[in-house]
C-alpha cells in the first residue's frame, strides 16, 4: 500500500475516517509484536532468562541481543545505535527483548514472564553532570560523553564586544516536548529468505532508513523494502525508529510477519523528544542600534544515543545568524549524552529555539536603546542580494515587507496604549528551503511521469506526504506546467521498490526539491506529448482541459496513451527528470550557500495574562510570509496555522516532565497541548514575489512557521508583566513566579 494521493480530492478519505493507517492492516499470518523495556536509567544486564517466555502457549518468538546481529550502525556518522540492549542499558524504556505472539493476551504473559537481573549504575541526567570528571561514560566513542563539540567563530567577537554601547543576555532553556503526533508508532514487517524483509512503516525519510537498517541486518540495501502507508502527522518523530528493526528482527525469528503498535504511554516513556537545550546568549549593538556582536553558547542533551541532535544543535549555533547582520559571531555548541531516551529533532529544528533566545535579547536592547523592537529590526535584517554571515545568497529576501506588513494587520502602533496585563510581542524567522549537508552525496530530487493506458498523468517521487499537502503542491505544479486539470494527475511516493530514490520530507525540502523535479519531468513529458501530436495528425497541438486540442478537434489523453503504445511496442510515455541544485555543501566551519532559496515570516502575538494565575491567553496573532509564489493557498495557510497552534502549546504549556531518567505525564490526559479554545483568531498573509530557484518562485513555509513564534509570545508576555521569562513552558506557574517575584 503505498501514498497515492489524486487531486483535488486528496484528503478526503482522511476526513471521512476510510484512510488505512498501519494499525488498520493485517498481513495473513500476522502475529502481534512487543517489547520489554528497561525499568532503569543506567543499569548492566547481568542476566536474561527466557525459558518460562518461550513455554508460553500462542508464542511463536522471543528474542535478546544475542539473536540479533551487533554491526555498528546508525542513521548519521555517530554509529552507536543497536536493536537490542547487550550488557548495558542506557535509559528507562529501552528495548531489552521482544516477543511475537498469537494474541494480546500470549504477549503480554510472555513479556511478564521474561526474567531480567540487573545491576544498577550510576546515572547522568544533565550535560553539566555528564561532562564532569568522574562521570559515568556511556560509549566509550566519546570518554568525554560529549560526542561532538562545535566551535566557530566569524570575524572578531573581542572587537565587537569593545564597540557596544549596549548589551543583553541570558540563559535560555529550551523543555523537552512530545511531537504529540495522532497516528502512534506502529510497523509491519514480514522476512523472506529469499527476498529480505519487506517493512511497512510510518517514516518520511524511507531510503535513508533503509540504508540504516540494511547495516543492521547485514543485508545489501536491495533485500531491504520499504512501504509508506498513510502517515498521520510526525513533527520529526518517525524519521528512523529502532521499533522498526525490532518488527524486522522478529518476523525473522518467527518466519511469519510481525505488527508492533505501541500505545501512548509506551510511546512517550521512550519518545525521542525535542532536543533539551541549555543556550547562553549575548548580543550588543552600538548607540544608533546596530547589532556588533553575538556570542552564544549551547548544551544539547542528545540522551542515550544519537539520533538527529547534532544536526540541532549545529541549526541553532548558525541559522539564526541569517535574520540579522550581527557583523561578528561566535558559537559553542556542548552535544553530550545522558542516560534518557535519545532525543530528536521537532518542527523548527534549533532555529526556533535560539531565535527564542535572539529575539528575546532583541525587544531588552530595543528597550535599553528606547527603541520600537521593529525598528531595532528593521535597522539589521538582512535583505534581498546580501550574502549572509555564514554565506547564505539570498537571491530572494522581503523580510522588510514582512515586517511593515505584520505591523499594519497586528496595529502595532497600539503597543504602547494596551490595558495593563496586555502585551503585544513581534519576532522573526528564517528558514531553508532544503539543506545541502544532509547527505553529503546528494542533494536535489527526482520525478517520474507516465502516461498511463487509462489516461492518467502518474507523477512518482521520493518525497513523502505526511499530510502537509504535499501531493497536491506536486499535482498543481504539473497541472500548471500542462495546462491541464490537475484531477487527471496522481502523485505515487512511498516505496522504495517501486519509486525514485529522494532524501525524503525533512528541511522544509519537499515543495522546492520536489516541486523543481515535478516541474522538470511536466516540462519532458509535455514536450513529448505535443511531439506525438504531431507525429500522430501532422498538426501542432495545445494543451487544454480535456487534453490536446488539434484545429477544432480534442485528443484525450486515454487517445495519446493508446496511440503511444501502438506506436512503441506497447510502451508506455515515461519520463524521468531529476533537480540538482546549485548549493554548497557547508565546509568544517559551517560556510556555504546550502540551500536553493530561504523563507523569511515576521510574527506578531498578543496576549493577556491573569496576574493572580498567571495564565496566558493569547487574543490575537498575526502572521506575513515571504513564501516566495504560493502554489497552495489552503495548505501553505494551513502550515501557518498549524504550526502557530503548536508553538502555543510548546511556549505556554507543553512539556515532558523527566525526573531521574523517567517521564511522569506519560498521557495525553497528564501532557497538555493546546485544544480549539487556546487558539487565537491568527491572520495570516503572504508577500507577493517569486524566487528565481523554486517552483513557479515558490519557497518553503512549513517549518519557517513556527520559529517565531515562542520569541513573539515571550516579548508579547514580557509586556504584559514586566519581566520577562528565560525558560520555556511560560505555563501558568512560571508566569506568577516571574509576575510575583517568587524564585
């Protein structure tokens, strides 16, 4: 079952609940899967038994580290990943064993069954404890626990401190949240022999998982099949999952195929959240507001292993250096393992977080200087043609009229008049449109389009819909090109058998890589078609909605299919168009131009807050996106709108609370995020304009979205109360500690 999606009615079988999510599939022969999960945070296996596990009636497997392969594998350069603990485990919820049964009720004893002696180790919970002395080491890759140390420096910070008239700073505290995705984690994978293991599983980046777990089985990449049903949501949870190799890993033993769906609370108890992030952070300007410096430092707890945290943390040491002109920067980023689940990346991916921190110091030098925070900004934005710090090209760049626009539909002016308790907040974003570093052998996407017997226009790519609107954008892109209606275009992605090679739907890739190759392939194919025409009537055709139209005559395109296959033994009209852009890979100091085009947003909030609770009610937000050309208003608004919903509850209530290693709001009941009424009326706007490297000049939106927001509602907070909060939730208890003084 792989992604088909065919305009305009894309979206429709999700809304009306026939959308076949893994959960809904069965595999004949299917057994259930599960896990048994460490109970501590550091711990070594001093014995496992299994005997009493295997005796069980209905149980069909169970497995240990010693039945399964131990290859050094992971999905980045830090191969420190395994499906199975061996002598050690490294954090609660880590996978120890794991049972295929017949039933519910056979796995469940059998995993109760299973004894497991350990002897308890000291444990490291925060980057400071792990980078002292006398800690515990959990690799021994990394003596130090600190498996990657970034350090960069671009012109002189020392000189840039001596020209401040004015500084600002602080530590900032980014909280670890739960991507908080509707789909759980589930898998189906079935093992063959003879044709290695085909898995069905929810990850947006299939052909990297792939490679990662063919090393882990040992397997040539071709005996490793992935298929993509549906996916519901993931925010950066479901890239590459060890679940994954544990269903793989158990249908082998089993010789049947195996389904793991995890429940709620076993999900978030091992969830790979957003990367905690300790940021200290100081800027200066001189005395007509130019910024002359930024000096930051960050401590990234990466858990127990590496999952995508060093990608995050060399995000938040260099993106947000693309907003202003800071003239001279400096970055220290501290990534350090601890004994909880490994953590991941989320929507915003480190710029959202130190552009927290940035836009925060911004609105304190505005007011030292006793001046608007959106003329501070204006003064040190960059801007269209300029060359950034670390050697973005902004070939497109309106963030001016972002801002001038925000303030018009926001009636910033007003700020200075609200009622007590009000504040209104602004900050900025940037993003990319693509990231070239992400794999250093490719960069770019490839679209295939066939015209089929039934006279369809099929579009396959390797980028995968996660309910972004994706297929759509694809679909509208080729139907542009054509002229054609996009109902007669169905976009296939999602196995890797079967449809090109692509990076897959992280970066904010998906509209400009995709999009450009999509656009590419409709160009050929169109070429082609028309080429077909004129061998077919002698005449020059021109598209239109039905088809082709020859003189006063329409040529369908279930005509073309079969006039084309009469006239090539039976073959259909394919074409296959990749986009490579021309972008730098970033070198060992983080310079580069590695993206196609950036998206800039300027974000004003407005908030209202209870001093004797301190609860925060946003009453009004307001959103302008230099997006480039808009191929889809619906679903680019819908990005907004989703992703301001979601940094409400990232900045106002969400978060895991970890105590020693383990989570204690396992639920959705015991972990709040944000329902209809905590959402404000948001207006939202796009600058007019067009990139010369995207798609009919489009650029991305889905991640830029959510990047200013917690800088917007911590100043529109600051307002309100007069202090400002450094820590992220600003939940209701944080707020009356800071409004009331109470440390």
């Amino acid at each position: 079952m792989t992604s088909n999606v065919k305009s305009p009615h894309a979206h429709m079988n999700k809304l009306s609940g026939k959308t076949k999510f893994i959960e809904d599939m069965n595999l004949p022969g299917q057994l259930i899967g599960g896990i048994l999960r460490s109970p501590h945070p550091h711990a070594n296996i001093v014995r496992i038994d299994t005997t009493k596990a295997k005796a069980i009636d209905g149980v069909v497997a169970v497995i240990t580290a010693a039945d399964v392969p131990h290859p050094p594998f992971g999905p980045t350069r830090f191969k420190d990943w395994n499906i199975l603990a061996e002598e050690r485990v490294l954090f609660i919820g880590e996978e120890v064993a794991a049972v295929a049964a017949e039933s519910k009720a056979a796995l469940e004893a059998a995993l109760e069954a299973i004894e497991v002696e350990y002897e308890v180790l000291p444990a490291i919970f925060e980057t400071e404890d792990a980078m002292l002395e006398d800690a515990p080491v959990l690799h021994s890759s990394a003596p130090d626990n600190r498996p990657m140390h970034l350090q960069l420096e671009r012109g002189n910070v020392k000189a840039g401190k001596e020209k401040a008239a004015v500084v600002r700073g602080g530590t900032y505290v980014i909280n670890p949240i739960y991507q908080g995705h509707l789909e759980p984690i589930a898998a189906i994978a079935s093992w063959s022999e003879e044709d290695g293991v085909t898995l069905w599983a929810g990850s947006h980046i299939p052909y990297l998982a792939r490679e990662t777990y063919a090393a882990a089985f040992g397997l040539p990449e071709d005996k490793v099949r992935i298929i993509i049903p549906p996916i519901g949501g993931s925010f950066g949870a479901k890239y590459v999952l060890k679940m994954h190799l544990i269903a793989c890993a158990l249908s082998k033993a089993a010789a049947r195929p195996v389904k793991i769906v995890l429940n709620r609370t076993e999900d978030m108890i091992s969830a790979h959240p957003r990367v905690p992030l300790k940021m200290e952070v100081e800027i200066g300007a001189d005395e007509e507001g130019r910024f002359v410096y930024k000096d930051a430092t960050v401590y990234a707890n990466a858990g127990a292993r590496i999952y995508w945290s060093p990608n995050i943390v060399a995000t938040a040491c260099t993106r947000p250096d693309g907003v202003y002109h800071f003239q001279n920067v400096r970055a220290e980023g501290h990534l350090c393992y601890t004994n909880i689940s490994p953590t991941t990346c989320m929507r915003g991916f480190g710029n959202a977080e130190m552009l927290f921190a940035v836009e925060s110091i911004i609105d304190e030098l505005a007011e030292a200087l006793e001046m608007d925070p959106s003329e501070i900004r204006m003064k040190n934005i960059v801007r269209e043609k300029d060359v950034t710090i670390h050697g973005y090209q902004l070939d497109s760049c309106k963030l001016d009229q972002c801002i001038e626009k925000v303030k018009e539909i926001s009636g910033w002016e007003r700020k200075k008049d609200l009622p007590p308790n009000r504040g209104l907040g602004m900050a900025l974003g940037n993003h990319v449109s693509g990231f070239r570093g992400i794999d250093p052998r490719f960069e770019g996407s490839t679209a295939v389009i066939t015209l089929s017997s039934a006279g369809e226009l099929i579009v396959q790519t390797g980028e995968i819909e996660l309910g972004q609107g994706m297929t759509q954008t694809y679909a509208t892109i080729a139907a542009k090109e054509l002229g054609i209606s996009a109902d007669q275009i169905l976009v296939k992605s999602g196995d890797t058998e079967r449809n090109p090679f692509g990076i897959g739907t992280l970066a904010s890739r998906s509209t400009v890589m995709g999009g450009n190759a999509v656009h590419l392939a409709a160009k050929e194919v169109k070429r082609k078609m028309l080429e077909l025409v004129k061998e077919m009537t002698g005449e020059d055709g021109v598209f239109c909605h039905e088809g082709i139209q020859v003189n006063d005559r329409v040529l369908t395109l279930e005509e073309l299919a079969a006039s084309y296959r009469g006239l090539h033994a039976g073959d259909q009209l394919t074409v296959r168009a990749t986009y490579s852009p021309d972008t730098d890979r970033p070198d060992k100091t983080y310079y580069g131009h590695p993206s196609p085009n950036y998206p800039f947003t300027a974000h004003v909030a407005e908030v209202e807050v209870d001093p004797d609770t301190g609860r925060v009610k946003l009453v009004g937000y307001w959103a302008v996106h230099d997006s480039g050309t808009i191929i889809n208003e619906v679903g680019a608004k819908s990005q907004v709108y989703g992703a301001v919903a979601q940094g409400i509850g990232w900045v106002t209530m969400e978060e895991l609370k970890v105590k020693e290693g383990k989570v204690q709001n396992p639920t959705i009941m015991d972990y709040r995020m944000p329902g209809a009424a905590d959402i404000p009326p948001i207006e939202i706007a796009f600058i007019d304009g067009s990139d010369p490297h995207g798609p009919f000049g489009a650029k991305s939106v889905g991640e830029v979205a959510i990047d200013p927001v917690p800088g917007a509602i911590a100043n529109a907070i600051a307002q309100a109360i007069g202090k400002r909060g450094r820590a992220l939730p600003l939940n209701p208890e944080a707020v009356w500690r800071l409004a009331n003084d109470y440390e």
